[in-house]
C-alpha cells in the first residue's frame, strides 16, 4: 500500500504549471500583438482560468490529508488552531496586497472603488464584480470558505460520511450551478466565480485524499494507470478550451462548462494529480520534480498575488508586459521573503499553532 511522503513536490510542480497558465492567459490577452501568433497564444490562453481549478483540487487534497492525519494523531481536529494556521499563511501577504493597493489608489496610480475593495478584502469577491486589480481575489475566496466550511465537516464527521458529503458536492454541483443559471439570469457568466458552483473542484481532490491509502482504491488507481487514461487526461487539459468550442455558439460554451465541464476538468486534474504522486520517477513526475519547478511552486501563491497588480487591465506592448512580468516576479519573491517566511516562522515561534504530527505534510496549498 502506498503511503504519502511527509513532502510532494510533484504538487509544487503542478503549482507551477497552475501559475503559469494563469500569467500565460493575462498576458495574451493583454497583448497588443496581432496576427496569427497572438491568435495562437489567446487560444492556448483560454485554458488560464483551468489553472485556477488545478490549484482547487490540489488544495482540497492537501488540506484533507493534513485533517486526517492531525484526527488519527490526536482522535481529533483542533479547529482554532487550524484557522490560526491559515491565517499565518494567507493573511500577511494578502493585507500586505491590498494595502499596497489601497496606498496606490490614494496616491492615483491605478483605481479601485471603495465597494470592490471592500468585497475584496472582505474575501466575499466570489459573488461580485470588481476591479480588475482585486478582481483574482475570487479564488482566495472560494479557498477561504472551503478552509472554514470543510474543517468544521472534518471535525464532527467519520471518514465514510465525509466522502459521501463530498461525494454528492460532485454529483450535485452541475444541477445546482444549472439552478443559479435560470434564477440569476444577470449573473449568468458571473456562475463560475461563486464558491457554490466550484466547490465539486475542491471536492474532486477532497475525495481523493480522503480514500488515497484504501487499497481498493489504489488498485483501481493502478488500473487507471495502466489504461493510459492520465494521457486522455493530459490532452483534455491541453484542448479544453477546443473542447468547450464544440459545444457551439458562444452563448452555450458558458452553459457547457457549468453542467458538464467542470466535472470533466475535476475528473481530468484529479487523474493528473494522482499520477504525479504515484509516478514521481517518471519523466513526468522528474520534471515536475525538478528544483526549478518545485521553487517556483512554493512561491506560487505570492506569484499569484502580485502578477495582477503589474500585468494591468489594458493592452499592452510586448516590452511593457514584459516588464510588468519582471515587476510581479520580484514584488512576489520580495512578498515570500520578507512577509510569508518570517510570519511563518513567528507562528512556530509563538507556539499559535497545535504540534503536528511527526510525519505531517508540509502544506504550501493557497491559490492560485
């Protein structure tokens, strides 16, 4: 039986590739190039908004892992000190985001309205439309509420109803986003943001974690393996975006992706994942191994952060992007630097946190 390592650097490696299809797909769009080459790269952009769910299904099986292994160790789920956890990771460079945000608005630089800030900030953004330069925060949003609601499920629940809780999130979610889409007309491209309608992605990984060391499952995922099936997964990854065209007119790719799509990324992402776990010394899972992408990985969240605030909300040249892009790596490596590490070694300091296990994941999990 195979049994998850202390540290999965895979997942770093798919955190990077996350990232960079969420970087890739603002700057194509951003872009002032023109002809075939920015068309091609528009296309291969199109899947950036993808990234965001890699990141949902990794987060949900980390975070669920790190709750079992804390219930097996002390029969139960201290959830003050885990919220106290999350905020050490999430809050320092987040406030520092929006604060730099807030200053930068003050002094005329860029704009954002008092009321997307506050949804922002608030990390309710999910259900509303804000200002470009807050307006990834939807993301943190929909992890935040997972990291309230889930624990508390975890807490009180055994194993066997949790996955049958999350198991019917996944089933049910498509009719539900299907529900929003004739209810809130207005709100109809706006469906894909809420927390709601993306928590089957969450729950993909979630289901993962929670039967990962059943034999049962292992067994058929060696099965899966063997059928070649992380290939047809790897090129829905790569050609969603045409497959989601399929479903014909513009006004309908949206209704395709919230009955059916999401489903088909949770299942394709969450094959993906486990692959890089099981296949670490495959060609695959050395790449996704390697320092680069691992260091990268690490820093995604902050990446994550910044690249929104340099990338801007207008066409650009390719020289100006490319210096908004080098703007955004520094801002996050300087984030990671000198706000993430130092509150997290504070928190370990001031004893904020319940000791975890001795062989306890190393968790790096917030968004993208």
């Amino acid at each position: 039986m195979r049994i998850l390592p202390s540290k999965i650097p895979s997942l770093d490696g798919l955190r990077t590739v996350s990232i960079a299809l969420v970087i890739l797909s603002h700057l194509a769009i951003r872009s002032t190039l023109g002809g075939p080459v920015r068309n091609f790269f528009v296309d291969f952009a199109k899947n950036g908004k993808y990234g965001v769910s890699v990141f949902f299904v990794i987060s949900g099986f980390l975070i669920t892992t790190l709750l079992m292994r804390e219930k097996e160790k002390f029969k139960r789920v201290d959830l003050g000190a885990f919220y106290l956890r999350r905020a050490f990771r999430i809050l320092p460079a987040f406030l520092l985001y929006m604060l730099t945000v807030l200053l930068l608005t003050g002094l005329g630089v860029i704009f954002v309205d008092r009321r997307s800030f506050l949804w922002a900030v608030t990390l309710v953004s999910d259900y509303a439309n804000v200002n470009w330069y807050v307006g990834h925060t939807w993301s943190l949003s929909v992890e935040e509420q997972f990291y309230f609601l889930w624990p508390l499920l975890f807490a009180f629940c055994s194993r066997r109803t949790l996955v049958v809780i999350a198991s019917l999130v996944i089933v049910l979610d498509p009719l539900l986003r299907v529900l929003t889409w004739y209810a809130f007309p207005l709100q109809r491209m706006s469906i894909r943001y809420m927390f709601h309608a993306r928590a089957d992605i969450l729950m993909f990984g979630c289901v993962a974690a929670l039967l990962f060391d059943l034999p049962q499952f292992q067994m058929w995922l060696e099965k899966l393996i063997q059928w070649k099936a992380p290939m047809l997964a790897l090129l829905v990854f790569l050609f969603f975006p045409q497959l989601q065209q399929l479903a014909g007119a513009s006004h309908h790719t949206e209704f395709f992706l919230i009955t059916v799509g999401f489903t088909i990324q949770g299942v394709a992402i969450t094959l993906l994942m486990l692959y890089a776990i099981v296949r670490a010394t495959s060609g695959a899972g050395r790449l996704l191994n390697s320092h680069l992408l691992t260091y990268v990985g690490v820093r995604s969240y902050s990446l994550y952060l910044w690249q929104q605030l340099f990338l801007g909300y207008r066409a650009y040249s390719a020289p100006r992007l490319a210096l908004g892009l080098c703007a955004a790596v520094l801002a996050a490596f300087l984030s990671y630097s000198l706000v993430e590490q130092p509150m997290l070694r504070l928190k370990r300091s001031l004893g904020a946190a319940q000791k975890p296990p001795k062989d306890a994941l190393v968790l790096d999990t917030d968004p993208a």
